[in-house]
C-alpha cells in the first residue's frame, strides 16, 4: 500500500492560469487579465516548489507539465527557473519528460527557442480545428495558417510535438471528419490527442445549451461513428489509441498523463491545480485555491494549497480502477484488489465480459472497443455494489 504510487511514478504539474481569450466550450480555471506581474508569478512558484518538496523528498522525478491556461505565455526565464528547482529538489530520471502546452495564437520563434533552453523538451498544441469557419466558433484567436506555422517553428525547436484536436463539432460530417483527421495524421509526428466535444455546465457553450441555442451537434450514432473513424485512420497510420482520448506510436506516450493513469503521485502547484501525495504511507489528494489572487496572495503563509483529504484503500482502488479502464493496458485486478482489500465485482465482470464490453484475460481487465463507446457505464458496473 505504501509504495502503490510507484507503478505510476512522480511528477510535478504546474498551472498557469491565464489565457487571452475564454473559450466557449473550456472549463479549465483559465482567466484573461489585462496585466500579468511576471515575477510576483515566478517567485510564487519557486515558493510554493520548496513548500511541496518538504513532503516528497528524495523521490526521482519522471516528468514535469505545464498546463493552463496558456503557459506559453510563461516568460522562458520563468519556466527555466521552474526547471532548474525543481531539478534541484529531487531527482530527475534520466528520460525526465518536460511539456508545456501552447496556442498557436502564443507561439513566435524565439519564444520557442527559449522554452527549448529552459529545458522543455516536448510540447502540447492546442490546435483543435483545421477549419477557420470552426475555429471561430469555437472561439479560438488563431486561423489554420497561423497553426501550421506554429506546429512548424515547435517542430524545428522540439523532437517531440503533439497536438489537440476536437471533433463531434457543430454541422460536422463523417467525411468533414475524415478529411481533416487524414490531414491531421499527414501533420502529426508521433501523438494525438482527439477529443469529442462535450458540453459542460458553467461554459458559454453550457448556457446556449441549455436555452437550445446550440444548434448543430451531432447525433449520438454521428458520435459513435466519427469515434470508429478515429480509432481505423489512427491505426492505419501507426498511431493506435493507448487512452480513450489519445493516439500515440509506440514508445511516445505521454509519460505525464500515464502517472494519473497508472495511479502515480504528483504535485500540483498553481491556482486550482490538484494533486495525489503520498507522505508517511497515507495517499492524498491535494488541492489549491482556485482564484489566481487568493492563490497569489496565500503563498507567503504557505496556505496556496487548501485542501487535503485522506484517501482511504477502497478509494485509492476506485480511483485506478476509473483511470485503468481508459487506458488500453488495462486494470491489474491482483493491483485493484490489493489497494480495496476486497474481489473485482465478479457479477459485473461476468455480464459485461458476455456482452463484448471487456476482455477478461484472469489478471487484467481491458475494455474493448465496442466498450469504450460506453465506457462510464462500464466503469459504474464494476463499481455498483
């Protein structure tokens, strides 16, 4: 139980909490401000680094991800200071993997050459659409060219570079679908992430949703159709899925995303970031303030981070089995069950294994294809009862 986390290893997320524009259909705590105090910000992080590592020492550190927000708006000397401290206070793995996410809108040359010598050694593209017509609707400030020529410049500075994209759009067709993820595919070096639309409460898309203002999306079976499409078009070009929502070839996941997925702990620092630290054999989730002024403000009494919870065994395995059931590896059911103290709902993996939903191999769970197309209900069988 103590060492559970260390199937997932240890990495540090760190959140920048400011984009230029609010997208419609984002629920990140993301916020536009007019005037950024960038080293009021850069000696926020640094303190809050110290503070985080007094709960962690000695551990190696498998990666480092920048997300946002925008943190290509970060100044590089900001992030290469970052860097630097956290390398300092713990131990980085030889193949430390260092994201930072950008817009396109965000990206000039030099700003990327300067990320590059900070030490960032992969970046996270928020392109989401190969159409001009949809990148305004999705209220994005940058056009298609705009994005080629970032992915372009992130290219030249950076040996590993993904990229986001969103489907299930408004009055988008199969064959729209087809034509952009082809030439998507055709852009891509070694990643994709493809994310259907979803509609969140509390977003400006949400509100138009809820009035019937937002016309245009598609139907449930259009849904299930484009996801069939992305799963045959990725895998025809050696990019298969290893997570629900991303495309990989072998050897270039995301090893920050695979710490959440595999249960590792990681720090959060920054306005709202969460985090999953074990200290002294006990697992916890963190959490710190959401508001960038009251983050701001709470770190010199060290109280940026406000809530701390205790996870008990059963909910440390309900967390990997959620997370585990994304991932085409699969839930290790001897790991599972170790964590809960108690069986694999055997009933649960009786029924959905005679309907197609899971590949039961006796020590590992894996969803299928026809499951993932339903996978919260996959995921609220085995966890029923």
């Amino acid at each position: 139980m103590t060492e559970d986390w260390r199937h997932g290893g240890f990495g540090l997320y760190v959140h920048w909490p400011f984009c230029q524009a609010k997208c419609p259909y984002c629920d990140f705590n993301s916020h536009v401000a007019r005037r950024i105090d960038h080293d009021g910000w850069r000696d926020a992080y640094l303190a809050e680094l110290e503070r985080v590592a007094q709960d962690t020492p000695g551990r190696v550190l498998n990666s480092v991800f920048f997300g946002g927000g925008t943190p290509s708006l970060m100044q590089p000397d900001t992030v290469a200071e970052i860097i630097a401290a956290a390398s300092r206070l713990w131990t980085p793995a030889n193949d430390i993997e260092i994201t930072l996410e950008a817009n396109p809108g965000s990206v000039e040359a030099g700003r990327f050459a300067g990320f590059r010598d900070a030490g960032v050694n992969r970046v996270s593209m928020g392109i989401q659409a190969l159409s001009d017509d949809d990148l305004r609707r999705l209220g994005r400030v940058h056009t298609v060219a705009e994005a080629r020529v970032a992915f372009d410049v992130a290219r030249s500075c950076f040996q590993r570079v993904s990229f986001d994209l969103i489907y299930a759009r408004q009055d988008q067709t199969l064959d729209d679908w087809r034509v952009e993820l082809t030439e998507a595919l055709g852009m891509a070096i070694d990643h994709l992430s493809l994310y259907q639309l979803t509609i969140e409460p509390g977003t400006a898309f949400g509100d138009r949703f809820a009035v019937g203002k937002l016309r245009g999306l598609p139907s449930d079976d259009l849904s299930a159709d484009m996801y069939d499409l992305t799963q045959d078009l990725c895998d025809a070009h050696g990019l298969p899925m290893y997570e629900v929502s991303n495309h990989a070839r072998p050897g270039a996941e995301s090893r920050h995303n695979q710490i959440y997925w595999n249960g590792g702990d990681y720090v959060g620092v920054g306005p709202g970031a969460h985090g999953r630290v074990t200290v002294n054999g006990r697992r916890f989730a963190t959490e710190c303030r959401r508001d960038p002024s009251a983050w701001l403000a709470s770190v010199p009494q060290e109280k940026a981070e406000n809530v701390r919870t205790p996870l008990s065994g059963l909910e440390q395995g309900e967390e990997y089995l959620m997370m585990g059931l994304r991932v085409r590896s699969g839930l290790d059911i001897a790991r599972y069950e170790s964590l809960t103290g108690r069986k694999l709902n055997q009933k649960a993996r009786r029924s959905l294994s005679e309907l197609g939903m899971i590949i039961d191999t006796g020590n590992k769970i894996i969803v299928s294809k026809q499951g993932v197309m339903l996978l919260n209900s996959v995921i609220s069988e085995f966890l029923a009862g």
